[in-house]
C-alpha cells in the first residue's frame, strides 16, 4: 500500500490557523444530491462529487477562491461512501418547508478503485482538507493524474511543493517521499509533483523495482504544541478504534484553552513545588483538532503520568496528588489518606489516584484516591476488556489499601531515593512498588500488593495479558527483589558508580496472577551499570517488548542485533550530572524465561527510551530522548540531524527526541529520526493506531519545533523560571507512513493425511492461509530440545490450541503442519502467531479415531509410505529405481496416523499398541500382525501381502468403524 499524504489548506478569512474551537473540530461531510458529499466550514466549503472535487473559500481580502480536482481516467464506477460516522445530527430549517433533519454526518468520504488497486480518501478538520491515495502493492501510481482548476495561478516551489496562488499564505500540496525496502534497507524512491499543461497534475516517480511494493516515507504528518503561559509536559498518550488521540500530563498554568463544558474549566493547584498545579486530559480528533481539554486535581499538588482508553471513549488516567479537595467520584476510597503538602521542594504526603473521564470530557464517571498515610504515586495505568483498571507506582506507606489480598503483603524498601516518574523531577521518595486492580466501576479493590525487597524499587509500566495477568517494568536498587525459578536473570547485577546522587541499580520484569496472589515470574534485566525499564508493551502470544537506558557495556547483546557494541558515555564528563548510556530494546518470551533479542540504540552521549510500541508484524518502535549528535538515523530520516540541547536541567542535556523502528527480530533498523527543535525535547509517551501512524507525546523548550498538519496549538507559549520545573510546554506528534503489515489468516484447519477430517490427539494437523510464514523449513534434530522435547517455535512460528502451545513440524507461507495435544477431546480452538502477531481463530472438531496413510506422489499416482523387511521402499521400480512392487506373502511396514489418541510433545513417545486394525487390498482383506506407535503421531502397521494378480490396487487401512483416504495405491507383481 502507498499513502500520499496531499494537504489542502484554504486561506480563511483571519487566517489558517486559528486559536477558536471551532477550528479544531473535524471536517463534517453530509449527503448531498445525486450520491454527493459536502463540508462547510468557517468560510470554506468542500464537494466531493462522482471522481471531482470542488473547494470554495473566503481569501484573505474577501474575496472568493476556489479549486476544482478532477480525476483524469478515473473509473466511471467509483463513487464516493461515507466512513467514521460522526456523533450528533444537523437539523436545517430553511423557509416553511425545505426543512431537513437528522442529517447524518461522516469524518471521511472513500473512493474505492478510483484506478485499479488505488482508493482515495477525503478528511480533515476545519479549514483544512487532507486526501490520501492508497496504492495497493502491484498497482501503478503512474495512473493517478488529476487536471487542477483553481481561481490563482498554480506553480511547483522550491520544495517541490505544489502551490495553488502566488498571495503569501496560498494553499499548497506536501511533495511526496517514497521507498522500497529492500534486503533489509530502505531505498529512496525519488517522488514529485508533475504539472502539465492545462493544470495537469501528475506524479513522476524515478526508477525502481516493479516487483517489489513502493511505499511512502514515513514523515510527520502532525505536530501541535499545547501549553499555556506556565510549564506543561505530556506524559501519557492512548489512541481509540476511531483514531482519537487522548493525553495526559501536568500544567501550572491557569490559561489552558480548556473546554466550555470540560469537567473542569478551573486551574486549582500549588504553583510552589517541583510538580506543581494540575493534572489535564486532552482528546484530539484523527485529524489533530482538540475535542476537549480539561484540568483534573484540587488545591494541592496534582500530576498525571498514564492514561488508557477503552471501546467507548471514556478515558482512564493515573497519577499522584496531595489536595484534600482532589475531586472525587463514585470512589472506592473517597478520603485523603496522605499527610499533606510541606511546602518542600518536592511533593511529599501524597496519595495516587485513578480516575475514569467521560467520552466528552464532560464529567468525572468515577475518581478514588488510592494511598496510605505516607507518600504514593501512581504512574502507569492498563485496562483489560471488562473495563477493570490495573495501575502500577510507588509507595512508602506501610498501610497501602487492600495488600493482605496480594502476594507481598507488607512493605519492605526503606523509602530513601527519589523516584523519577518523569525524568527530572526528584519529587518523591520511593519504597516499594504497588500493584493495584480495581473494577469497572472504581469501586472496589479487586487486589492490591507490594512488589520490592529492602532498598527503592519503582516502576514505570504496566500491561495487562488476555488472561488477566499484568506485567510490570521499572527499576531496582535491592539485591534481594523477588525473582522465580527459571528466570532470565535471578541475581542483581550492580549499580552504576559514576552517578553520585542517583541509581536506578537494575532493571526489572515481573508477571502477577490475575488475581494478584502469585508471581507468574519475575527477573531482573542489567549488568554493572544502571538499568531501567522505562516501558513496556505485549503482543498477542504475551511476547514482552521493554525498552529503557543502560550504562552497561557489556549487556547480554543476542546475535545478529542491530548494534551490538555500546556507544554511551564510558567516562561521565564533570559537567554531566548523570550517566544513562545508550538506549536499548528488548523482546522477553511471555513466561521470562530468556531475551529473544536484545539491541542496543544509541550514540556517543546520552541515550534514553521512554516508550515502546508494537505493530502487528513485531516491528517495535521506540521513543525517547538522545543527547548523542550521531544517534543512528535512517537516510530516510524526516530529521536527519542533531538540533539542540540544554535549559531543562542545568547538568542534564537532553536534547532531541527521537522515533526508531526495529525489525521483528531485532536485527535492522528500519526507520529513525530525531524530533526537536534549538533547546530540549523529549518523547515519554506512544500510540500506535494500527493504521501505520506512530503518536507520541512529551515536552518541549523548543520554540522551532516543526508544527505541522492543522495544530490545536501552532506557537510555543513559554514556561516560567524557578522554582518550578522547567518543562516548557507540552507537544503531540503523529508521523504516518509507516508499511502496514499483512493480515494473518487462517482459513482451513484439518487433518494432516484426511483433507477436512477432524484431529487425533497426538496426530498432526495442517492450518492453511495467508502469510503464515516467512519461510519454508521443517523440524530437524537441532530443533528437538536436550529435554526431548518437539518445539513450539519454529523460525518465529507458534501455534496454540486451547491457549497452550504445541509443537510445530512444517512451516510455509501457506501451510502450517502443528501436533495435536494428547488430552484433547470435543473440539479444539486454533491459532497461530508470526513473531508473536497472531492470526484469527479456528475452531475443529477433535475425533479419538480418523485413520489416513502416509504416501508419495511419482508421476501422477500416489504410493503408500511403507518398507518390505530388508527396508526397500514400497513402489513400482518403472518410475522409482529405488523400489520394488509387492509380492504375495510380503511383509509391508505401512505408515499410518490417526489410529488411536496417543501422546503429544516427545521426540520418543512411549511404544502404544492399537488393537482392531484392519488393512484391505483391493477387496481382498490383508493379515495384519500389528500395529503399533513408532514416532509422534505416526503408527507402524505391519501386514501380509495378499496373494493378488498383478496390477496396481488401491489401500485402506480401517479403525473403529473409519476407513483412511482413498487414491493410493499397491502396485503389485509377480
């Protein structure tokens, strides 16, 4: 697929980008006549009509303005349909009687096939109309042309863009960036605007390989600030089904646009710690317009640090607070608990809390505190399908609600490092880790429990499996923090002696039941240095993915990493207070048993990951910050070079964020950039949207990020001085482009021999489809485990049944060959994960009895797949030279499946004897001496050879009433 992201900006009267919520609200399009489809905005209205469409808006002087778009060659049959219905309705009243109601309304307008393989998409918000093409892989792009009628005259600039008017501020179309990916890197494909004469608009690409799929470079499709006159930072971001974006933070600003109708349009906090003022939520529409804004805390101190969003829209956020007043909702805990403010320079006495927001914005559905009598903090939230809330964070209080129920019921860790939710705020004391599950509602507390050993221990992430169990990331200085039997890593590995005044020690991951009585595992990830999970997501096999910094040269690298050797700081320079070293990225099989891979990703200076992302293909996109001027970038790159540093911390630069993509299997870097402006930038904070659009969130002190797309908020508004944090302001982005992969499917699951035939417990099975694998490979003595066990992965290849995986013995990218569990009975549920995506699920019906032959096809005919006693292979010698045809009174070794249930998962499974088995040859019945289990899921039945004339006849073998598949056949002579 290829996307060209083409912008039409019409120059409004006052200007394009306006500060009024109005132009922040999407682009609505209605039915018109005769299959048509209009917008209006605030001077500006839009048709899409057939394969042609018409803007008309209001220039800068008054004066009208328009734009024709016609397809050249267009199908006639495309016509435009509407997507992403829109909530409300419109009512027109227009004279007595031409009245409409209930007028529907749609965020997008969709051509299918405008040319062959190629759709077009209409969106956008107000003042602004976007249009993708997407380019099926196959199609030609040379098809697309439009003949472009405008009021201005249009040219091509500088940039390639192409602009519609030669006034200042005239519309214009983003030139086009396009690759292909090939051997592992991306090659650019030179992309421009054409234009023709007549208006004539093309698109020219240069050479490249036409069998292979031309995408568009991933680029920034949106970037908007969103502060006020004090100090913002993002910290938590979500994205929903319908591509609404949700973020969270702090601000100690009392001028946020916020909402007319927000659940709180009054800013309420301190402005005198570190992290002062309030919490916020933000919802932007797919299209980056602002749906709502609203301040969430009380009096006191209030910071948000994780937000999730559920299938309805509302918006689930976590964070700390110490206002008495902080405001609550249907609670579970309805009371302050915390001792209270101090007046230090540090938050101090605070509870967490969780808090659940409406759809619109509009109201608090619940908010509960959630803290003991001394310092608690909430910094990372997750949500599981039933709406149940799982939240994660620190604490120091020894009487933290609802621990009896968990695993750790008391605390252990002294409390005497700060602990950095955010980087660079030292605000509070840490302890142990919490984890904490409440229901749908808010309230009740379904378990909660400690997780820590003697010294700090805090985390940074949380995720939730489908079975209800969570994960959980962050750091530890205690050397006796829990670990299971058969972890990666059971022993602390040291702490960083460079950093005078902070330590992260090791990282760490830990996996607790579902309800919070055990710890499934848990493991600690680090060398000597200083190590942290800063976050952390699952795939659909439950496959972790964690990213964070480390300031160990010698981490436990896996072959074949993109870069293995360590770049960071090895000596801390005096003028540099701390020593993070090089980001890294990490996937851990889903029991933490061992690395799948481990990378490095960093320059010469300080490096550091903040989020994590993964895509249905198990690339992995990492975000964070880098201080390093030759932090590794793709040439594709939308910012190939270092910008800025300085200004958030005296001592601490941070630089520029960054955007990287890794392959599936660690191995390549497939896209990275750096994001940031003259001054310090940083990413905490992703969503991936499933629609090939990576969202981040952070801070800026930058005044010269590169605003792009239609911003909530296109200017820097500043911050103020000390005492409080220099956080600037807050910024999301959304980069787009990014190669969708292809969907796994499985369409057919069957018996291996019978085609359509239910499994045997024991026997092997095969699932058809579509990219089921990459590769085409069996099973092999090397794949058997020292345990003689069959694997369950082969190259990146699982199947699970009933939730369990089960060996794998073929893989191709149509057909997967897996065995069935020896206890299973009824029916079984089937699915199969690629580099642990999965696919759809099967259910098949499971038979204690369905008998098939092994056979080999030789020119056209099938043979069965048996031996005579001296081990010559059963077939006719005209076509094989290696066989021979049977004579009466042979001895035939036949191989046969599907005989009785047998055992599954050994290489050498136990010898079984089946009873009642019957072999007919022709319509004559052949003696049978036995049958009996010689390898997994195969059966040896040895028989007699009938004495028969010479011919070829064919073979069944019977069991409990069920005879094998027919079409094989004994050739037998003289």
């Amino acid at each position: 697929m290829i996307v060209l992201p083409l912008a039409f900006a019409a120059a409004v009267s006052g200007g394009i980008n306006r500060s009024t919520l109005m132009d922040r609200l999407p682009l609505r399009f209605e039915p018109g006549p005769e299959g048509s489809f209009h917008a209006h905005a605030d001077g500006l209205t839009l048709e899409v009509r057939g394969s042609t469409m018409l803007a008309i808006w209001t220039g800068p002087q008054g004066q009208s303005e328009h734009a024709r778009m016609r397809l050249d060659g267009a199908s006639p049959e495309a016509r435009p349909a509407p997507a992403d219905p829109l909530p409300g309705k419109t009512n027109y009243f227009v004279g007595s009687s031409r009245w409409q109601t209930d007028v529907e309304g749609y965020g997008r307008v969709k051509l299918r096939n405008v040319y062959p393989g190629i759709d077009l998409i209409f969106y956008g918000s107000q003042g602004v109309l976007e249009f993708d093409f997407l380019v099926s892989a196959g199609a030609d792009p040379k098809q697309i042309r439009w003949q472009l009628e405008s009021s201005g005259p249009s040219h091509l600039s500088r940039d390639g863009d192409l602009v519609l008017g030669a006034a200042p501020g005239a519309p214009r179309w983003k030139r086009p960036v396009s690759y292909q990916e090939i051997a592992g890197q991306r090659k650019a494909v030179e992309s421009r605007f054409q234009l023709g004469p007549g208006g004539e608009v093309a698109l020219a690409l240069s050479s490249y390989e036409r069998d292979r799929e031309l995408v568009i470079d991933p680029s920034l499709a949106y970037l908007s600030y969103l502060g006020g006159s004090g100090n913002e930072a993002a910290r938590g971001i979500a994205v929903d089904g319908g591509g609404n974006i949700y973020v969270t933070g702090f601000t100690t600003s009392a001028d946020l646009a916020v909402s007319r109708t927000a659940a709180q349009t009054a800013f309420g906090g301190l402005t005198t710690n570190l992290l002062t003022g309030d919490a916020f939520v933000a919802k932007f529409t797919p299209a980056g317009a602002l749906s709502y804004l609203t301040y969430l805390g009380g009096s006191g101190d209030d910071a948000a640090f994780g937000i999730a969003v559920d299938a309805a829209g509302n918006a689930w956020i976590t964070g700390t607070t110490n206002s008495t007043n902080f405001p609550v909702a249907g609670a579970y805990q309805t009371k302050f608990a915390g001792s209270g403010p101090n007046g230090s320079a540090r938050i101090r006495g605070g509870d967490a809390f969780v808090a659940k927001l409406s759809p619109a914005g509009d109201r608090l559905i619940y908010s509960t505190y959630l803290g003991g009598s001394l310092d608690d903090l909430g910094v990372a939230i997750a949500i599981d399908a039933g709406g149940n809330a799982y939240v994660t964070g620190s604490t120091r209080s020894t009487d933290f609600p609802g621990t009896s129920t968990g695993f750790q019921s008391q605390l252990k860790g002294v409390g005497g490092q700060d602990v950095l939710p955010s980087y660079g705020m030292t605000t509070f004391n840490g302890g142990d880790v919490f984890v904490a599950k409440l229901n749908a509602a808010g309230t009740q507390l379904m378990y909660a429990t400690y997780l820590g050993g003697v010294l700090d221990d805090a985390p940074f992430a949380i995720a939730v499996d489908a079975s209800g169990q969570a994960v959980v990331g962050g750091y530890t200085i205690s050397t006796n923090f829990p670990t299971t039997a058969g972890a990666m890593q059971t022993k602390f590995g040291g702490i960083e002696q460079q950093t005078p005044w902070f330590h992260y020690g090791d990282a760490f991951i830990s996996k607790i039941s579902a309800d919070g009585k055990s710890l499934v595992f848990s493991t600690y990830f680090g060398g000597q240095g200083d190590e942290v999970v800063n976050a952390l997501t699952l795939d659909s096999s439950g496959n972790i993915y964690f990213a964070g910094s480390s300031s160990t040269p010698n981490l436990p690298i896996t072959r074949g990493a993109f870069q293995n050797l360590y770049h960071g700081y090895f000596t801390l320079p005096f003028e540099i207070e701390e020593l993070f070293g090089d980001a890294y990225v990490a996937k851990m099989k889903s029991d933490g048993s061992a690395l799948i891979y481990l990378t490095y990703l960093g320059g010469s200076f300080n490096d550091a990951a903040w989020a994590i992302g993964a895509d249905a293909a198990g690339n992995a996109f990492v975000a964070g910050f880098t201080d390093s001027p030759d932090f590794p970038v793709t040439s594709d790159a939308a910012q190939s070079k270092f910008a800025g540093d300085g200004m958030q911390q005296p001592y601490i630069l941070f630089g520029d964020a960054f955007l990287s993509e890794i392959s599936a299997d660690g191995s390549k870097l497939l896209y990275s950039t750096y994001l940031g402006g003259r001054v310090d930038d940083m990413v905490f904070a992703m969503a991936l949207d499933g629609k090939g659009n990576v969202l981040l969130a952070g801070n800026t002190l930058s005044a010269d990020l590169p605003v792009k797309g239609n911003p909530a908020q296109p200017a820097y508004a500043g911050f103020r001085a000390l005492p409080q944090l220099l956080t600037g302001d807050a910024f999301v982005a959304e980069y787009s482009g990014f190669v969708l992969p292809p969907s796994i499917v499985i369409s057919t699951v069957s018996d291996n021999l019978n085609d359509g035939g239910p499994p045997v417990p024991g026997s092997w099975f095969y699932m058809k489809g579509t990219n089921l694998a990459d590769v085409q490979r069996f099973a092999g003595p090397g794949d058997v485990t020292s345990a003689d066990l069959l694997p369950t992965n082969l190259s990146g290849i699982e199947v699970k049944v009933n939730g369990k995986n089960v060996p794998v013995w073929a893989i191709s990218p149509g057909q997967v060959n897996a065995q069935t569990p020896g206890d299973a009975s009824g029916s079984m549920t089937v699915q199969l994960f690629r580099n642990g995506v999965g696919s759809n699920t099967l259910t098949a019906n499971v038979a204690s009895a369905d008998p098939g032959i092994f056979y080999y096809n030789v020119s056209g005919k099938n043979y069965p797949d048996g031996l005579f006693l001296d081990y010559t292979l059963v077939g006719d010698p005209a076509v094989a030279s290696i066989t021979r045809k049977a004579r009466a009174g042979d001895v035939i070794q036949l191989y046969t499946a599907g005989l009785a249930p047998s055992p599954s998962g050994v290489s050498h499974p136990p010898a079984q004897t089946v009873a009642g088995v019957g072999v007919k040859v022709g319509s004559a019945d052949a003696t049978v001496l036995g049958a009996i289990l010689v390898f997994p899921g195969e059966f040896q039945v040895n028989f007699v050879v009938p004495d028969l004339p010479p011919a070829d006849y064919p073979i069944t073998v019977s069991v409990a009433g069920k005879t094998s598949q027919s079409g094989i056949f004994l050739p037998i002579g003289q």
